[in-house]
C-alpha cells in the first residue's frame, strides 16, 4: 500500500468523510495561486465538488483552464455572464456551496471583505452567502503588517470569518516575514474539518497564542563537540502545524532538528538549553498556552572550551551542571499560560508521567514510551489530566498531533472557564 494512501486512511478514522460537499474555492491576485491549484486537485480527489472563482488578477498568475483541468468543473471570472441563468452568478454559486475559501487572499481583497464591496464576482458572492467563510492570507509583509491590514482582519474575525494563517517564511519578494500562505496540507486539513462540521464542534483556537519548544537541546563540550538528547523534532513541528491549522498563532523554538521549517507564526532556532530559556522566557510570559515538548538536556558542560580539546592518554573528566527545568519555570510564574508537558520514559511510563504532571502543576501531560516513539513518525500517546488517562493508540505524528490539539483547545476552554467563574 502506498503511504499516501495509507496515510489518507490513517486520517479518516477520525474525520467524517466529505465526499458529495460542494466548496467554492475564491482564487484572488498572488503568487500563491499555484498552490491553490493543487489544493483544488486534492480537494476534488476526496470527492468535494469545487467551483473555482477567479478574479480578474487571479488569471494573471494562474489560467482558469488549469482549475478547470482539476476540478472538472466551469470556472468563474465574470459578474456579467450571460451564459448564467438570470445572469445570477454570484447567487446561484453561493446558494449550492457548503463553504468558500479564499485562497490566497489578497491585502486588496480582505479589504473589500471587511468593507462589503461587492465590485466584482467573488466580492459579489462572498456578500452574498449563505455559508461559513475561510480565508488563508497571502502578501508581501509589509502588507501584512500595516495597521490598514490588522484593522480589516480584526473586522472579519468579529465577522466569524476564519483565518487561515499566514505563516512566517520566504516570500516571493525575496523578503523573509509574516505573510506566507499557509501550506497545502494545512489548508486542505482546516477545510476537511469545516465541511465535516467537526469545526463547528470543536472548541476555537482562533488567534491565541501558542508557544512551542521541539527538538533536542545541544550542550558545547568545546566547538566541535557537545552532548545532546535523542530527538528528531518531528512531534514538537506536527503540533506546531496542527496549531496553524486550528488558526492559532504560533512561534516554535526548535533545537538543532533535520527537519524543514513548518509554516509557522514564527520560527525561532536554538542551540542549548540555556538558548531554549531566554527564548521561552521572551515568548511564553504572555502567550495563552505553552507546549512544551523538546526533550532539554538536562544538564550542560560546567565550563565548556573555547578552544578545541586535544586528546591525550588519560581520562577526561567532565562536570556537569543542572540546567533550569524551562516548564517547571513557566508553569510556577504567576498567571501562567495553559502548560502541557510531554514524559518521554523508557519505563513505568504511567508512574512517571503523573508524577511529572503533579510535581510540575500541569493541567495536562502526555506521555509516551521513548523507544518506540524516537526518530519515528508514529507514535502511541497517554494524555493525563484532571479527568484521567485518555489513550491514543499509535497512529502518524501529525494525526496525533491533531488529536492533542483539539483535546488541549477543550481543556484549555474549560480552564478559561473556571478562571472567570472563580473570579
Ligand atoms: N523540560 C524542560 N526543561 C528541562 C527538562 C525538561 O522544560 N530542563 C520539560 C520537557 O520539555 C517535558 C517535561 O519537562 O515537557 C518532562 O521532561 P522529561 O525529560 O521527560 O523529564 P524531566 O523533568 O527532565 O525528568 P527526568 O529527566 O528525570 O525523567
């Protein structure tokens, strides 16, 4: 069995099928038209009915004829189509969508959304409708950032239009910055989600503050060796993405990993544990919920070398000291952020998990069995909190991930709850 097939498998064992689902997707003026392409692609492959609403500048990036190709379906440019029944285009298209999504979205588009212009056909439908609104933003940062931009998207959050990103990373300017399309898997998860109507009943994410460690940490010994732990990272980037996907903002501080970057909020590389602190110590003071799940080295050198230390015959003898637990740290400040551990054990997982969680004061720890989980890209998980053990059997890393996201998005809903009525 091939893995993508296996893995579409994998992934429909807990979301409904879609198949039947009519989206319209809205294709406006970037360079991220191309990867609407392929979303359009994976999306009709599912079964999904996509009808494609180009604008005008949309069709300089990307032609029609390539949506057309993908979905099999007529694609849309013209508010005066006289081809259209009563010439109702931006009616009849609305009427039959289950949701639309703008991908990408365009700073000039959001603009007319948070406005209610309605100048062309798909500003025209999107005033329209009659079904949940998605877009996943894409423009230079500048763009991003500027308080007109901020200011229309606060106006569509209070819309109920969900946003889908943007992430940090190179863009086709050559800058680097906020502003990147989300990825392709992360928008076709996002949407899977809505149409099923898991969305709907699921607790929202929407514009907190998530902080992430991954990875391992690594301790000079001198500049050409040091002491780490075994950890690929992979868990630690699948949370992060599935965080993306649940339209949190997100700023991952990674130890050395091989893996390459998730579309994220913001990207922050660390070496050590003492790198990995100050990161957190600047980023998780104010964010809503931190995870933490980079395994630090619990110690580093007492005084590393500057310069490079020869061999000799006798032994070598070198001091550690305890590095700062960063969890026990964020978790013991005043007001903390929602604080998720993670319990890598080679034994008496259940036993040290829990003792973990207590000594730390999580609300929730999740826990696996190091040797099987370590380099792999599946793994079994234990979730223990107030309520008790909740098993995940072994599945794929970013299937689990979207799992414990949705499970911390529930508990971490409640805590908010129990704050406020606790005054
Ligand atoms: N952790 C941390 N800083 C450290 C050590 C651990 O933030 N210096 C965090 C990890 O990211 C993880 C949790 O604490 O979320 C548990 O880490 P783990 O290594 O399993 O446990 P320790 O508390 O270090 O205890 P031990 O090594 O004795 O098992």
């Amino acid at each position: 069995m091939s893995s993508e097939v296996n893995n579409q498998e994998k992934q429909s064992e807990y979301v409904e099928n879609i198949a039947g689902k009519h989206l319209l997707l809205g294709v406006t003026g970037g360079v991220a038209a191309y990867k609407a392409a392929e979303f359009a692609r994976l999306m009709t492959k599912a079964g999904v009915t996509v009808h494609a609403v180009m604008t005008e500048s949309a069709c300089r990036f990307v032609g029609p004829v390539t949506f057309q190709s993908l979905t099999g379906q007529p694609v849309y440019t013209d508010l005066w189509n006289t081809n259209l029944e009563n010439n109702m285009a931006h009616i009849q298209l609305s009427r039959h969508a289950d949701m639309i999504l703008i991908a990408p979205a365009s700073a000039n588009f959001i603009a007319k959304l948070a406005n209610g212009l309605a100048d062309d056909l798909l500003a025209t439908l999107c005033l329209a409708r009659d079904c949940p609104l998605m877009i996943a933003p894409a423009m230079n940062k500048q763009m991003w950032e500027n308080p007109a931009t901020q200011r229309n998207i606060q106006s569509l959050v209070r819309d109920g239009v969900k946003i889908l990103g943007p992430a940090n990373g190179e863009q086709a300017c050559g800058e680097v910055g906020m502003g990147r399309m989300l990825d392709v898997e992360a928008l076709y998860f996002a949407v899977q989600q809505a149409l099923s109507g898991d969305l709907a009943r699921a607790p929202q994410l929407q514009g907190k503050r998530i902080v992430i460690t991954a990875g391992p940490t690594y301790e000079p010994i001198d500049p050409v060796r040091g002491i780490t732990n075994l950890s690929s990272g992979k868990m630690g980037y699948a949370i992060a993405q599935a965080a993306m996907e649940s339209s949190a903002q997100v700023t991952l501080i990674s130890g050395p990993t091989c893996l390459k970057s998730p579309a994220v909020t913001e990207m922050i590389p660390v070496l050590s544990a003492l790198d990995m602190f100050e990161a957190v110590k600047a980023k998780a003071m104010d964010s809503d919920i931190f995870i933490s799940v980079a395994a630090v080295a619990d110690y580093r050198i007492a005084e590393s070398s500057q310069q490079k230390i020869k061999k000799s015959a006798q032994k070598l003898i070198l001091e550690l000291e305890p590095n700062v637990d960063i969890l026990q740290y964020v978790a013991d400040r005043p007001n903390p952020p929602f604080c998720v551990g993670f319990a890598a054990e080679t034994h008496d997982l259940e036993r040290y998990a829990t003792k973990k969680r207590k000594q730390k004061k999580l609300p929730l720890m999740v826990a696996n069995q190091a040797q099987e989980t370590l380099g792999t890209d599946e793994a079994a998980l234990i979730l223990f909190d107030d309520a008790g053990k909740h098993i995940l059997d072994k599945a794929l890393k970013r299937i689990q991930a979207r799992k414990l996201i949705r499970h911390i998005a529930v508990l971490y809903t409640e805590y908010q709850l129990q704050k406020k009525n606790n005054g």
